[in-house]
C-alpha cells in the first residue's frame, strides 16, 4: 500500500500527515503505543522543518511518502524549503523526551484516545485477594498469575485503563510480583495502564520510583501522595510522556482526618492540593484522585480546576458510590477528561463457579453493565 500527502510548509496542515501516519501504521503495527510514538516522531520532525523554513510559501512544503505491507513500512519526508539545516535536527526517542522543552502530553493524548475509540471511560482495579479469589482458582501453582491474566484477557475489550493495585501483588513477594509483570508482558494492547503505587518520598527516592514503574514497569500512569511536597513530585512529572494522579480527595472513610481538614487561609486541605497541583501542571500531564463517595465535592473539585485536570474517580460500587449519584450531583460528565474505577464489584461477582468460563462470563457481564452505563451517562450509547 502506497501513500503520498503534500502539504504547505504550515502548521495547521500537520493534521494530514499526521491522519496518514496513523492510518497506515496500524497495518504494520498491533500496540497503540508505538503507533503514537511514530506519529509524534514523525510530527515533530515535520514541524521542526516548517519552523525553520519561511513559512506559507507556495514552493516551500513537505511531501510524505509511505509505503507499508505486513513485512516492513517505509517512510519517506521530501521537504523544499530555505533554513532547515537537516544536520543541526536531533532526535530524541519519544520515551526519552522527559525533562526536554516539547511538553508532548503524550500520556493524555493516548487516555483520550483510547477513550473516545472505546467509547468507554471504564477503569477496572487489579486487586487479587487470595481470600476473595474463587476457590478454582487455587489448583492452580500461581492462583495471583492466573487469576489476573483471566480478569485482563476478560475485561480488556470492555475498558478504557486498568489499574493494578501493587500492595496486592507486593504482599505476595517476588511471586506476586512476577506474576503481575507476567500478565503485562506484553503490554496489553488498547489499554491504558495506571500503577496504583501511591508512592512519593524525599527526591532521590521519588527519582527511583518513577524510574521503576516508567522504565521497568512501563506504566502511562501512576498514583503519589502529596504530602512531602513538590520536590517529592517532580520527579515523577519530569516524565513529560506520562500521567501522575494526585491523591486529592481519597474514597475512604479516613479522608476526614487530614484532606477535609481548613487550613488557616480558610481552604480545605483538599482544596490547597488541588491548587498545587495545577501549579505543578507545566508539562500537562498531572491529573487528580478524587473519590466519588462525595458527589458535590468531587463536583467542587472539578470546579476548582476549571476541568483542566485529568480525574481518577474510584468509589463506585464497593465502595458504596455509583453513576445515579454523581448523576444527580452538580459533577459534569461532559467536563474534562475522567476515569471510573471499579475493582471489586467487578473482578469479584457472586457464585460459585466450577469453570474459568463461567468465572469469565460472569465477569463480563459485570463489565458490560459498568461500561454501559457510563456510555449512556455520556451519550455514547
């Protein structure tokens, strides 16, 4: 299959080579992620050509030629134009970007894509209980392994994010622990993947951190707490290409203790954070954990930040929350970008299963019904 776009030397016509790139690369590659990547390397190539050239020009603009088949896709970029000097051009990986002046929001732009193409805002919890995991499960010589790769392999089509919960793999050792990378490994294809970690210490220990679930676990996203400030922080949004969740407003019933807590300006502590953290926002890629177990805060909260953060909403289900709520709270589904968690109520659902297949297909309905019901509140339905 052969392409051929030409364009102006324009920013605003960027979209086009940007369409063909995306289309023809996902006939040669299968992970969402590394079609991304390509698209933006080339976009950035070809914007640093126009920048450097004089612009609007009839005889200076860019000609992409592709060509791809199932073996090989081949890329070729024609520029005519004055004053790019090709030799001066560096190319940074996308996965390398961090710290350097492009603020990509690569890790945003992939959630809202695999949102609007899955026409779900769902995110499932990973939190493998051995107590709670059914009981045919433990014939198996990893019960955590398999019981994680069933809910993934059932749950993927259905759901925009998954988000493993490490305090039920790190309670297990090195075997819960393998067993987690195991099932990602591969990463799994049209899925966003958030480290639930809550992790956030003194610099060089938050430098290791990010290190850890970027690089090894090649997370798009992870939870921190904010307690011991920005500098605790920063190294995790030092990583331009990713989102970091804020634990902002948690779920539990313990968030009275210290995030409802008025400070001396007369602010919540939940309201302090949620101003830190669109302070902190320069490379567009903070977002908030704010629970749904109080609808008009979490509304107020959305307010606060004019819907300019990205929002990870657990509490619905188990934890006793649920769409009708929210619904019927001044929280706006058409605000911004957010994500709805669900662990329990739907990894775990009633009965007593004598398959994998029924355990599955119990599980998928449970899915279904949560990824439906945010589809019709949405009007994606």
């Amino acid at each position: 299959m052969l392409s051929r776009v030409e364009i102006f030397s324009e920013l605003k016509n960027l979209k086009k080579i940007r369409e063909c790139i995306d289309k023809d690369a996902r006939v040669f590659l299968n992970n969402e992620k590394d079609v991304y990547s390509l698209v933006v390397s080339v976009d950035e190539l070809c914007s640093n050509i126009i920048r450097h050239a004089y612009l609007g020009k009839d005889n200076e603009r860019i000609i992409l030629i592709t060509s791809v088949d199932e073996s090989f896709f081949f890329i070729a970029i024609e520029y005519f134009g004055k004053g790019f000097d090709q030799s001066s051009y560096q190319f940074i990986p996308v996965d390398q970007r961090q710290g350097t002046t492009k603020k990509g929001r690569f890790g945003l732009k992939l959630l809202e894509h695999i949102i609007k193409k899955k026409k779900t805002p769902l995110c499932v919890g990973l939190d493998p209980d051995l107590t709670k995991i059914p009981i045919l499960f433990h014939s198996s010589h990893d019960p955590i392994a398999a019981f994680t790769h069933t809910i993934l392999e059932t749950v993927a089509p259905f759901c925009a994010a998954i988000k493993p919960n490490f305090a039920f793999y790190e309670a297990e050792g090195i075997d819960g622990l393998s067993a987690l990378k195991m099932a990602l490994s591969p990463k799994p294809n049209d899925l966003f993947i958030i480290g639930d970690v809550k992790r956030a210490d003194i610099a060089n220990s938050s430098s290791l951190y990010a290190k850890a679930f970027f690089d090894y676990w090649q997370h798009d996203a992870v939870t921190v707490h904010p307690y011991m400030g920005m500098d605790s922080i920063l190294p995790f949004l030092s990583y331009s290409e990713k989102l970091t969740f804020i634990l902002c407003l948690t779920s539990n019933h313990g968030s009275t203790d210290i995030q409802e807590q008025p400070l001396a300006n007369g602010k919540f502590v939940y309201e302090h954070i949620a101003s830190l953290a669109m302070s902190w926002n320069k490379n567009k890629n903070v977002g908030l954990v704010v629970g749904a177990t109080k609808p008009n805060t979490l509304a107020h909260i959305q307010n606060l930040t004019h819907a300019s953060l990205p929002l990870l909403i657990p509490g619905i289900g188990s934890q006793g929350s649920s769409v009708a709520s929210l619904q019927h709270s001044k929280f706006s589904f058409s605000k911004g970008l957010a994500l709805f968690n669900q662990s329990r109520s739907i990894i775990y659902p009633e009965g007593n299963f004598q398959t994998i297949t029924e355990f599955q297909d119990a599980v998928q309905q449970k899915v279904i019904r949560a990824s439906n019901e945010l589809r019709n509140v949405m009007g994606w339905s």
